[in-house]
C-alpha cells in the first residue's frame, strides 16, 4: 500500500496547473521579460535566445525540482532589493561603504562572505548530524546549505550588476574569472549536491560533499584576501562573447557533479574500510548503503560526462570563432579532452565490464585530481591561449 | 572454433584495448601540455641536456600531436570503435524494434525480474492501460493457452551507443581533414621543405610554398593599415610555409580602443577583400569573435602589432668630447647600418608602442585618484656589433616620474630571458636631456676639463705653479678614471697602484677630489645658463647627483650610443588568421550526435515489461528487464507489480 501511495504522491504532483505551477511559470516569464526589457539593447542575436532557452530550462527544472521554485524567488527578491539599494544610493559603487544593508548582507562581496561561511558552516552540521545521529541536526545542515546556495547565487546577481556600476564598459556576467568561476562551482556543486540529497533522502553524504566545496571556499578567501581577486576587472577582447555564457556554466555543472561523485567515492571508501574492520559500527548504520553511493557515483559521473561532453563541443566551437581553430591543443583544451577520457574510460569499464565498488571509488576520487588539474593547475602551471584567470 | 582472423576482429573489439588506447590517449595529451611542444631545439637542450633532447626528440615528445606513434593510436581507436560500432549495431537495432513476445513462458520467468501471481479473469485492454499510461509500447501476442502482451520504453538508449560510437568515427576522420597529414606526406616525399629563415616573399623558394589547391590550412599574417595581401604563413616544425590565397584581403584600417585600465577593450579591421570571380569586393569590419567568412575561408581577427611605424631619432654618441647629436629617420622592423669610430653596428626598430599603462603605486594612487597611468610612447630596438652581439633596449620617449623626480628611462639587457636594468637620465629646468648631454660632453674632454677648472679653481698663493699643476693633472686623470669606471674605477686604481697601508686614506683623498672636480665642471655649466650664482637650487642640487649616478652606470650600458625618440608616426598592423577548414562542419555535426548519443546513452533506460497470461494455470507472469540495472530498477518493478495487483 505504501508504494501505491508513493505513486500516487508522485502523480499529483505532477499537475500542471496547480497555482503553484502557474506562479512559477509566470514569475520566471515576467522576470525574463523584464530583462529583456531593462537591458535587451545590449543583447545581440544569440544572447536573447540564450535568454529565452534559459527561461524555459529553468520553467521546466524548476517544474521537475520543486524546491528551486522558492529558492529562485528568493535568490531574485534579495537580487533586486541589492540593485534597488544601489539605485538609492544613485548608483555608485561606494554605496558598498555606506548602506547598511549592502556592507552587511547583500552587496555582492558580503553576499559570497554569507556564502562561504555558511557553506564550511554546513559541512561541520552535517558531520555532527552524522555522529549525533540527531535528524533535527541534519536539516539544520540542510537549511544552511540552502542559504549558502542562495547566497552564492545573490552574490553573483549582484556582482553582475555591479560590474556595470563600476564602469559600464566593464559589465559582464561573472563567470570570466578564476574568482568568479569558483562561486559558480560551489554553488553548482551544492545544487546538484542538494538535488541528490532530496533524491536519496540521505543527509550522510552532505559533509563529504560540502568538504569539497569548503576546499573551494578556503580558496575563494584566500584569493580574495591574498590577491585582491575579488576587484572587478574588464574583460579581455577574446572573452566578450556569448559564448561564454553558455560554455562555462556547463563545464562547471560537469565540475560540480564530477566533484560530488569523487566524493562519494570518499564516503565510500571510508564506509567499507570501517565496516571491514567493525560491520557494526554507528558510523556504518548512518551512512547509505554501498550499493547507493556506488549508484550515486555513477549517476553523477553520467550527469557530468553529458554536460562535460556539451561543455567541451562548445568550447570548440568557440574557439573556433575566436582563435580561428576549433582544436588547436592548447594545454586547457587538451585537459578538457584527458578529463573526457578519463570519465569515459571510467563510464566503459562500469557499463560494459560491470566492475563496481572500492576500484571505481577510487578511480572517481583520482578523477578528482584530473579534474582539478584541468581547472586550476593549468592556469597555475602551463601558459596557453587561455589565458583568464592566471594564479 | 576461432581462427586468427576472428580472434583479431575480437581483440581489436574489445573493452580492453578500447580502455586502453583511451588512457594512452590521455597520457600522451599530458605530455603534450607538460612538455611545451614546438619550441626552438636550443630551448630543449639548456632545459634537458644534449641527451634527453635527443632520447625526447627520437619519440617526438616535441610534436606530440603530430608524431606517428600517437596518429597510430588514433587510428586504433577508429578501428577499435569502428569493429565494435559494427559487430554490435545489427544486435541492439534489432533488440530495439524486437518485442519478444512469442518467447515461451519458462524464459519467461527467467527473466532478471519476475514474479507470478494468481488471477481468475485476465483483463487485457485494462493491462494494456497500465503499460501505457507508465509510457510502454505494447504489443499483444496470442497463445494456445493464453495471451501475452510485452511491453517496451526507452528504446533510443540503443541509438545512444550508436551514436556515441559514430560521432567519435565522424569527429576522428574529419579532424584528420583539417590536419596536416597530407603536407606531413609531400614533406616526407621531398616536395616540401619548411623556410627557417626570415627572408623576403620574393627570396622564399619554390618548395616553401602552397598553393591555392591546398586542402585544409590556419595561417596568420600581419598586414598593415592600407597593406594588402594574398598569402598566408602557416607555422609548420621548426620554420613556416606560404601559403598563396585565391583572393587579396587589404586592410584600410585597424581601430584598438582601450579599458581606463590601459587594458585592449577591442581591436577590429575593415577588410576589403577582393575575388577576381567577385563582381563587388567584400566590405567588412572584423573583431575578436567576430570573423568574416567566406566560401570555406574564415578570416579572423587574432592579434595587433605595428605596422612600420615611422620614427625620428637623435643618436647622441656617449663619448664624444663635444655635445652633438645625429638625427635620423626610420621606421619599425627596419634594420639601419650605423658607422661610428668604435665599429660598425646594425640597429634593429623591434616595436613601438603608443602607450604605456601601468598600475599606480598606493601613494600616487591617493593623489590622483587614478588606478593607472600612461608612461608614454616607447621603443624596443637592439643593436648589434660586428661579432653579432647584441644589446636590446627599450627606450621611454617621455620623462616618468620617479621618486618625485622626472627621469628619461631606457632599459637595456642582453638576452631575452633576463629583465631590463634601467638607466635613468635626470630632465633639466626645461624638461630636457640637454644639459645631461652638455655635462657629459665636458667629462668626455680632458682639456676642456683642465680649462675649466683652471678657470673655477684658481691657484692659491700658498702652492707653487708646480704643485698646482700637478693638482689639475690629477683632477682630469680621475674625472678619465670615472669617466671609464664610474666611481669603482678610482677605487680599482687605488687597489692596483697604491700601496696596501695608504689605500684607504689615498681613497678617500681621490674620491674627495673627483667630487669636487665635478662639482665644479657643473657650476660652471650652471654659471653659463645664468643660474643664481651665490646659492644653487635644491633641483640643480638633486640633478647633479642623479647625472653623476647616471654617468657612472654609462659603461653598463652597452655601445656608447643614446636613442632618442624626438617624434613618431604610428602605423598600426593588423594580425590576421585565415583559416580553410572542410572538415569543421562535419566535426560539428559529429559532436551533436555525440551529445544526443550521450543523453540517450544516460537518460533513456531501456526497459522491458511483459504480461504473459495463462488460463489453464490462472495465472500472470509478471517479468522485466532493465537495459542497465539500477536500484530503481527493482523498485520500479515492484511499484508495477502493485499496480497490476491493485487495478487487475
Ligand atoms: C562518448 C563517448 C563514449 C560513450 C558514451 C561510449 C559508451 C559505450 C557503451 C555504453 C558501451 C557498452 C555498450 C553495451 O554493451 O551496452 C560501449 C562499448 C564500447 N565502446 Fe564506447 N563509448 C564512447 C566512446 C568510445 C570510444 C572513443 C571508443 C574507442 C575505442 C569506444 C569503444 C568501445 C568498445 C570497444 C566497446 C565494447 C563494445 C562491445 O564489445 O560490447 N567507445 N561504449
């Protein structure tokens, strides 16, 4: 009976038409619509159907994941009150010195503050949810994440605005730089992260997950604090392109689920070590199945290796328009394709041989390395055509 | 039995050797980013030595991309791929349209899932309900003792394995079009030979060149503002090849705008291109990001250079006893003989830039306000003596500031890897180097030098004509000694000349005097311009010790020679890159299968269902299968299970 009403859960929530629904449908059209309205004489061709695609993705993910509904009118309420904060002050920038709201909550640089200390925030929860086997815990953790999600995301609304504030020459969406691109991981990795979480209905894997996007954030602070990262800088001639908008988001989904299936593989074989030597443990109890992280891992790494393959054509076809070539081994392509491999090796192996368990965690936990090797040691280490972001 | 053939098709088939050529792949791009491939063979040998350069060049770690053992692993993977795409594709085509209705009830029940249940009345239309509001095909099969109906979804997930497959074969083939295998070919037959030298189009021979026939190219070539051209340079091993271009492109103008950061906001092109077979020329203005396309040429947009801009220089020699200067006119990229008494150099125009933005110090920062500023037009140029030596300088055509002084900045340095050591010339009142340049002229000459002094520094009464010839004697000998060596030079003298007991104190006597010898050739330059005769300004006071830092690190500085750049007039280039690329339409087309492959491949489970009633038993047998098993997978067996039971 149970799963019958399970079915039937699943069935009514699928209706189209409820107010909720329609709410959703019409808050993102009017919200797209204004846009396009406010700023569409900036638009070109391409970038207004990259506006119309995004309007209806997010309709039809918002429709398929309920709770980004209510995250989405919050991330848009705060995003507006910022940039309405800003028109107060007759948009300058300085109002980030002087408005008590801005400096302490909402200017793009308070917003990711939130955001990281939320996000390390999290992950200590859910650890503590872990061992104190308490559920009210883990939804503290799980309402933390949310929050760092929504601010990481605010941040970025904000920033977008007020790289034009600054200097209107300067304005571009904030996904150009290294600095950049790391608030767009951590929040994309908890995203998904957060998804999986509701899927599962398992809190366990939330600290292993949120360990890495701490990593990102301890990053993200000291390439702040250290480099001055944060300032806003124009952008280069090569990177004004619309292309960039679609491009990088969808490597960074692949980053985010890559990064999430290493992960997994961690908790996986932290698991079975424990459970080897004590099948009882507490810790063993609390923590899914192997057979579960084993199938999250490779739905991730799925998830992933579909926008990593997306990621990677569009990369070519942008550098074709830009650099004349759609393929000219450039070290950071060149990593997009070892990346691809790998994953696609890792994909062969599990599908076609069946192998599962400790091997393939540790294979996704070595992905990890690759991964991170083609997001930031390249830019550390081998000079290229990409030239963004430079340690 | 499998004879050698069959067992070759099924290694080369196999998940095995695909999994490994993937991983060589892999590590062979690692290399290939690791190892800065195509640099000149001097580099390899500092950075590895004679014999790793040799062991790394003989396995073509240098052209990774390019070397045969990693075109034979690509080739692999065609085969590999192509092997397996061909033995399984029939299979899952079939297993796609196939229902497997009529198979008999035990294979049935052998199914990965099944479960039978007992049940008087067997509603067919209503069972064929269920499976098609869960999204099912259904097709019903009439037995003797019953009816069975199988049920199918997901069936593109096969299409996916086709697809991901194809798309590597298609993106593999047409990217070996645009590759430069065929050139690599007529290399190895002899017909082409790459140019390693920098000569003119007209001295380039025959074997260098390509011509319009040629398949698949990406070049670039520099042309500047008003220049036309009709061939392109293509990079190729260790030198370039021409290529020749069945239309002109001229660029009328090139246009860079700048960031207040000094940073290129865009730079763009208008091209006129000109086709014999065109009636009208193309008109149209390129950016970054924004190429011209034409037939199958793309012309893009990739970089900014000058294009020969047009400078008058004054060449002041540094060790002349008199203060004159040559002017001469010349332009970027031009290479000017000069003769002088201490040999003959040539110089070589490198660059000129427009402007020069740097990043504020803080304190000037919270002075002006500014987060950059211009230092000004500058050039790079080299001089290069008779043995082939050569000094690279870049020179600062305006003053900068620098610790609240105005300095005319020239960096000099004799290899590339090394930075500039600058050299900083102090303005005078007016702002110039003309009383640098006087001064220095004075130092140069021993006998204006005795006149001077003989006129600044009378003799005094209490010493005789002798002694006190002898003093003016060893001023002009000191100031030769500074003039040389700076002030090391006086230092280095006493070292060789003077006993050990009395160098310190001889030191100090000559050092004292120098100075005052100094000082004094100044004064008289400042009583000559009429300066205030009794107390000399804290300016003058300043510049004096600037110019004699100057002079002294004069001989660090390369050939006696000082450009000046007195006025330009730029010429911009425009970089431009011209690509044929038959096979970037089919790449594309490849990568979108591979994409909807991929989605098919993850997203769209292959399921099966099959109702297989009997009546003589009263009995269902429930039974599925899952393309790829997945925990769902059982869950969602069971929820159908409940289903049936609930609404049959
Ligand atoms: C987008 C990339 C790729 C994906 C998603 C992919 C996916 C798959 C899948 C799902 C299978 C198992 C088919 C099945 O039994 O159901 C498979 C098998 C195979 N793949 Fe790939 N593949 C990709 C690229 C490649 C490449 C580049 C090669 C080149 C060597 C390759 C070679 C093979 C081979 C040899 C098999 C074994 C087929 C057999 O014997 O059953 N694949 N691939």
């Amino acid at each position: 009976m149970t799963i019958i009403n399970e079915i039937y859960k699943e069935e009514t929530k699928i209706n189209l038409f409820s107010i909720k629904e329609i709410l959703w449908i019409l808050f993102v059209l009017s919200g797209s619509f204004f846009a396009w309205l406010e700023v569409g004489n900036l638009m070109d061709f391409y970038e207004i159907g990259i506006l119309i695609a995004s309007a209806i993705s997010l309709i039809l993910v918002g429709k398929f994941w309920n709770s980004l509904k209510m995250l989405s009118y919050w991330v848009a309420g705060l995003s507006i009150l910022a940039i309405w904060e800003y028109a107060n002050y007759s948009n300058k920038i300085t109002a980030n010195e002087e408005s008590f709201l801005l400096i302490y909550l909402i200017s793009s640089q308070a917003a990711i503050m939130w955001m990281s200390a939320l996000f390390v925030l999290a992950m200590l929860t859910y650890f503590i949810a872990i061992f104190s086997k308490s559920i009210y815990v883990g939804k503290v953790a799980t309402v933390l994440t949310w929050s760092g999600a929504m601010f990481g995301l605010v941040g970025m609304m904000v920033r977008w605005r007020e790289s034009y504030i600054i200097n209107f020459e300067y304005g571009h969406i904030p996904v150009s730089s290294l600095y950049e691109v790391f608030i767009l991981f951590s929040v994309l990795t908890t995203l998904i992260y957060l998804y999986y979480e509701q899927k599962t209905k398992t809190k366990a894997l939330g600290g292993f997950v949120m360990l890495i996007v701490s990593a990102a954030v301890a990053f993200l602070l000291w390439y702040t604090f250290d480099k001055q990262a944060h300032v806003i800088q124009p952008l280069v001639p090569a990177l004004k392109s619309y292309w960039m908008k679609i491009h990088v988001p969808a490597n960074f989904i692949g980053y985010g689920a890559f990064s999430i299936a290493a992960m997994v593989g961690l908790a996986y074989l932290i698991t079975n070590k424990i459970s080897q030597n004590n099948p009882n443990s507490s810790f063993v109890k609390s923590m899914p199945s192997t057979e579960e992280m084993d199938d999250l891992m490779y739905k991730t790494i799925s998830l992933g290796f579909g926008f990593f393959t997306i990621a990677t054509v569009l990369g070519a076809m942008w550098a074709a328009e830009a650099w004349g070539g759609y393929w000219s081994w450039d070290p950071k392509e060149t990593w997009a394709l070892i990346v691809w491999l790998n994953y696609a090796a890792w994909l062969h192996i599990r599908m076609s041989k069946g192998w599962r368990g400790a091997p393939m965690a540790w294979w996704a936990l070595i992905g990890l390395l690759v991964t991170t090797f083609a997001f930031l040691g390249v830019n550390m280490f081998l000079s290229g055509l990409h030239s963004y972001g430079e340690l | 039995m499998a004879n050698k053939s069959t067992l070759l098709i099924r290694f080369l088939g196999s998940m095995n050797l695909a999994v490994t050529l993937l991983v060589m792949l892999a590590v062979a791009s690692v290399i290939g980013t690791v190892l800065k491939q195509n640099q000149a063979f001097q580099d390899y040998i500092i950075k590895f030595g004679p014999f790793w350069t040799q062991v790394f060049d003989s396995l073509g770690l240098f052209h990774v991309y390019g070397a045969a053992w990693f075109i034979l692993v690509l080739v692999f993977l065609l085969i590999s791929t192509g092997v397996c795409l061909t033995k399984n594709s029939p299979k899952f085509i079939k297993d796609m349209k196939n229902f497997s209705e009529s198979l008999s009830l035990n294979s049935y029940k052998n199914q990965p899932y099944s479960e039978t249940i007992a049940l008087a009345n067997f509603d067919l239309e209503g069972a064929k309900k269920i499976l098609t509001e869960q999204g099912f095909k259904t097709k019903i099969h009439q037995r003797k003792d019953g009816v069975t109906i199988a049920a199918m979804k997901g069936k593109w997930n096969r299409l996916g394995y086709i697809f991901t497959h194809s798309s590597i074969i298609i993106i593999c083939i047409s990217a070996l079009l645009d590759s430069n295998l065929l050139l690599k070919f007529r290399e190895l037959t002899g017909d082409l030979v790459a140019e390693t030298r920098s000569v003119s189009l007209n001295e380039i021979p025959k074997k260098s060149w390509l011509g319009e026939d040629n398949f698949s190219f990406r070049g670039t070539v520099n042309v500047a503002e008003g220049q036309k051209t009709n061939v392109l340079f293509l990079p190729y091993e260790r030198g370039f090849l021409v290529q020749k271009l069945p239309f002109s492109i001229k660029v009328k103008e090139f246009r860079i705008e700048h960031y207040d950061t000094g940073m290129p906001k865009s730079f763009e092109s208008d091209l006129i291109l000109n086709d014999p077979n065109l009636e009208q020329p193309i008109k149209k203005t390129i950016r970054v990001n924004e190429p011209l396309y034409y037939k199958n040429y793309a012309i893009y947009q990739s970089s900014f250079g000058d294009g020969g801009s047009i400078l008058d220089l004054k060449i002041y020699p540094l060790l002349s006893p008199e203060p004159n200067s040559i002017e001469i006119q010349t332009a970027i990229s031009r290479v000017e003989p000069l003769k002088t008494p201490l040999g003959v150099f040539k110089v070589e125009f490198n660059d000129f830039r427009a402007f020069n933005i740097i990043p504020t110090t803080e304190a000037e920062r919270k002075k002006t306000g500014k987060k950059t500023h211009n230092n000004g037009p500058s050039i790079t140029f080299k001089v290069r003596n008779e043995q082939g030596k050569a000094w690279e300088y870049e020179s600062f055509m305006q003053p900068t500031l620098q610790d609240n002084r105005y300095f005319f900045m020239t960096g000099m340095r004799t290899s590339s890897a090394e930075p500039f050591r600058y050299l900083f010339i102090p303005v005078d009142e007016k702002n110039s180097s003309k009383r640098f340049f006087k001064f220095l002229a004075i130092i140069n000459n021993p006998i204006k030098i005795k006149k001077l002094l003989n006129l600044y520094i009378p003799k005094i009464d209490s010493i005789d004509n002798k002694t006190y010839n002898l003093q003016l004697q060893l001023f002009t000998k000191l100031l030769v000694l500074f003039r040389k060596k700076g002030f090391q030079g006086i230092n280095l003298f006493v070292q060789t000349n003077i006993p050990k007991e009395e160098q310190e104190k001889v030191k100090d006597y000559y050092l004292e005097k120098t100075s005052l010898a100094l000082q004094t050739l100044y004064l008289s330059i400042l009583y000559q311009d009429e300066q205030n005769k009794d107390s000399i300004s804290e300016f003058n006071e300043q510049w004096f010790e600037d110019a004699i830092i100057a002079i002294s690190s004069l001989t660090r500085y390369g050939p006696a020679m000082y450009f000046e750049l007195v006025s330009f007039k730029q010429i911009d280039s425009s970089g431009l890159q011209i690509t044929k690329s038959p096979g970037k339409d089919i790449v594309y087309f490849g990568s979108s299968l591979l994409i909807i492959g991929v989605f098919f491949l993850f997203y769209l489970r292959q399921k099966r269902i099959w109702l297989a009633y009997s009546v003589t038993d009263k009995s269902l047998i429930v039974a599925g299968k899952d393309s790829r098993d997945l925990p769902e997978t059982k869950k969602e067996f069971a929820k159908m299970i409940a289903i049936i039971k609930q609404k049959l």
